[in-house]
C-alpha cells in the first residue's frame, strides 16, 4: 500500500502552515519518495540571494502496519530513529516534529 491520500494532505497542510502569512523567507516543503517523506526546511533572508536548505526530519510509512515512524536528520543528513512511538496518524508525528522536545529538528 502507497502512502495514503489523506496522509499527504495532511503533512503538505502542516509544512505550508509553517511561514506566517506574507513571509516568503521561510517555508516547508515534503518531498515523497515512496513509503517516505523528507521534509526540508528552505531559507532565504535576502530576495536576491539563494535558498538554503536543510532536511529536518523523515516520516517513513510502513504498509504491513500502517504505522508511520518519525527519524531526525543529523547535520550530515543522516537519519535516525526518532523516540516518538510508531502512530496511525501521521499528525501525531507532526505534532512530535512542532514539539520538538530535544531539539532534534529545529535548529
């Protein structure tokens, strides 16, 4: 089973809820790729200058279950296991994401 519908909707309705309104100096994106998604935090405090990215975290989507588990990405981009328990709802690792407990994802 593909990442379902409604998941995406979801993570794509939380990363573009991330910049306040009228600030284009900051946004999420999510990028798919297969039973994964990567979100990647871009930045730009200069309009002539160009976007910087850093991947944040990784939501990775297990069909067998239909469980979602949450990996942090290191400085290196390298992705590890997040302590948030495997969720049904993808919201609740977003939730995890925005909390941030441990400073793991936001910088």
């Amino acid at each position: 089973m593909a990442i379902r519908e409604q998941d995406l909707t979801v993570i794509n309705a939380w990363a573009a809820s991330y910049a306040p309104d009228g600030d284009d100096r900051l946004r999420l994106r999510a990028d798919v790729d297969g039973h994964h998604v990567t979100i990647v935090e871009s930045v730009r405090l200069d309009p002539a200058a160009e976007w910087t990215e850093t991947t944040i975290a990784r939501l990775s989507f297990t069909a067998l279950t239909e469980l979602w588990s949450l990996f942090s990405a290191d400085a290196a981009g390298e992705f590890h296991p997040h302590e948030a328990a495997p969720a049904e709802r993808v919201s609740t690792l977003l939730a995890a994401i925005d909390e941030d407990a441990d400073a793991l994802f936001w910088r």
